[in-house]
C-alpha cells in the first residue's frame, strides 16, 4: 500500500502500510456503506457518487469471488468499468508489453484493479504510475504466490465482526491451514496481524507446504508469537479462528501435491466437535475438499459471510481511494436507519 498522506489510500499493493487506525476506519466505513446500501434512497445515493469514473478490472489470472465483487463495488458507487479477463483478447498477443497495456488502461479510466500470476507486476504499476503524467491508483486484486491485499482486508473485517461482542481481534489464537507456502491470502493477513494486541498464530501444514521463511522473520521481527504443527486435531481445541485455505495444485511444477494425504489437513463431521463452540471457520475459497460441506451448516462456518464481506469492504476501499468518506458519513447522518442484518 502507499498513501500519498497519513490514513489516505492510493496505491493498494500490499500489507505495508496499512495501520491500525485505518484499519479500524476501513472497517467501519465497510459497515457504513453496506447500512447505507440496505434502502432504495441509501443505494441510489451511493450510485450517484461516482457516475464520472471509471475501472479497469484487468484479470489475466483467474478469479470469480475477487473480480465479481470489485465489479460489483464500482457498480455500487457508479463506477463504470472495462475488464479484460482472457489476454487473448488483447494487444498482448501482438507483443505489446506489459508497461504500455498499463499505461493504456490508465488512459482511459481513474482506476486499475489487476491481478496476475506473477508476483511483482501490480507494484511495477504503480511504478510506472508514478512516472507518468496521467497516473492512476493501482490495486493489487492477487500477485502471484505473494500478495492478496483486499483479500487481507475483507479478512480483517470477517474476523473483528465475528468476535465483535468478544474484544475483536485482539487476544485471539488464529489458526491458519493448508498450503501456507503458496498461498498469496494468509502471507497478506500475516502482514497484517501485528495490528492487533495479544494475537498467536497457529500455522497448520504439511512440511512441504511451510509458511515461508521470509514471511517468519517478519512475524518474529513484529514480535508475534506463532507455532508450526501439522496436526490440526491438537490445536482445534484452543483456537478462536481456522482459517483454512486449498493447497494450491496450480503451481505444481512437479506434481508437489499428488498423492498428499490431505485428510488432515481438512475440516469435516468428525473432527469439528474438537473446535471450540464460538470459534470461526473461514476460507478465502475456492474450496476443494478440505472443508466437507456438511460444515457449512454449522454456525462456526462464516466463510459465506466472507465472501460477501468482501464486497462491502471492497466498496470502503474505493471510497477511500477516491475520497468520498466525508459524503459516506454525510449519506449515514440524512438517510433513515437501515433493517439490523446478521451478517
Ligand atoms: N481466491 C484466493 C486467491 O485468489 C484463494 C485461492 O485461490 O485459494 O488467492
């Protein structure tokens, strides 16, 4: 991330950066907007604070839940958006490089929402962005193995409104599992936990999927106390958060994966009574068979709700990318109160 001025957004490239006032407000403003969304006035408001901009959703890496609902957000604000999703489509099969699609989205649009396979390419960017005469914000929607910031952020947002009547995030033992080596989500919210007072990890993987080292050296260097084990039913008990991710086969360079047991590494019927009766389990999805869907029926299981916070929180970053939190607070003051929601 880097803000052009304290509790401003510009750019949103990674975790650094990203304090805990203006996470607070961040979350916060999340809730603002989707309280606002809940009436016809509230909504139709909202779509009036944007109808000048517009997006570019540039997705060469594949993607459902992030680019549907940042499509989604701009829509909310009345952003208008252009997305490229398949490169084929595009001049990059022409040869055109990387650098002069960029700065030819920037051309057209106010904002840039990217994701791509490649760690690195959102912060050359913003890079470039920086050196050009019309530049514009750079969010970085997923970089490769590295980086998944919104997602951080919608995490964030899931987890202090999960234990909102608890203290929020702070004090919690959080649990996360799975491939912790290639997986960009739980390197992100790693970068994020030193927020929060009194926060353990519990990093559950198998050996050949590690959280890796550079990610470490930075907890322990921010002073939070982590453990590593690859037995998840010793640590059900005393967790407050499983965070469980896919192990991520898309980067098999030699089939890494193939044969696992990944059994253990999986929350189902069997081993869900261990979990303590107001833990939460989340999980940034797609799902392969480490969470059974018969969990999805039980009221630990927030990941829906992520999913759809991710929305909302999407929303508050564009707000606060493009400004508009003076009229968000002005909208929450005139509209009338909004019908209570569980989620
Ligand atoms: N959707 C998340 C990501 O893009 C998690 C995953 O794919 O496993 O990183």
């Amino acid at each position: 991330m880097r803000s052009d001025m304290a509790g401003r957004l510009y750019h949103v490239i990674d975790t650094r950066g990203f304090d805990r006032p203006l996470l607070d407000e961040l979350c916060e403003l999340t809730t603002t907007v989707r309280n606002i969304a809940k009436t016809v006035a509230g909504a139709q408001a909202l779509q009036a604070l944007l109808p000048h901009a517009r997006a570019m959703l540039y997705f060469p890496q594949p993607s459902t839940r992030t680019f549907l609902s940042f499509n989604n957000a701009c829509h909310i604000l009345g952003i208008r958006t252009s997305e490229i999703r398949d490169p084929a489509t595009s001049s990059e099969v022409k040869g055109e490089s990387f650098d002069d699609s960029i700065r030819t989205f920037s051309s057209y649009v106010d904002v840039i929402i990217m994701r791509t396979p490649e760690a690195g390419y959102a912060a050359r960017a913003a890079a470039q962005m920086d050196r050009i005469p019309r530049p514009v914000p750079i969010v970085n929607a997923g970089s490769g193995k590295d980086q998944h910031p919104t997602q951080a952020l919608l995490d964030i947002y899931t987890l202090e409104r999960s234990f909102a009547d608890r203290g929020g995030i702070d004090g919690k033992v959080i649990a996360m599992m799975g491939d912790l080596k290639r997986g960009r989500t739980v390197r992100s919210l790693c970068g994020l936990m030193r927020n929060y007072r009194g926060v353990r990890l519990v990093l559950v993987a198998p050996a050949a999927f590690a959280m890796e080292d550079d990610v470490k050296v930075e907890l322990r260097a921010q002073g939070i106390p982590f453990t590593e084990t690859s037995r998840l039913a010793d640590v059900l008990p005393e967790i407050d958060a499983l965070y469980v991710t896919r192990i991520q086969t898309e980067w098999d360079t030699a089939e890494e994966s193939r044969g696992m047991d990944y059994a253990q590494f999986g929350i189902n019927l069997a081993n869900l009574p261990l979990l303590k009766h107001d833990a939460i389990i989340m999980h940034p999805l797609p799902r392969g068979p480490e969470i059974d869907p018969a969990v999805d029926e039980d009221p630990r299981a927030v990941y829906w709700r992520q999913e759809r916070n991710g929305m909302w929180m999407r929303v508050a970053i564009l707000v606060k990318i493009f400004r508009l939190e003076d009229r968000i607070a002005a909208l929450a003051a005139t509209l009338p109160p909004a019908p209570a929601d569980r989620a």
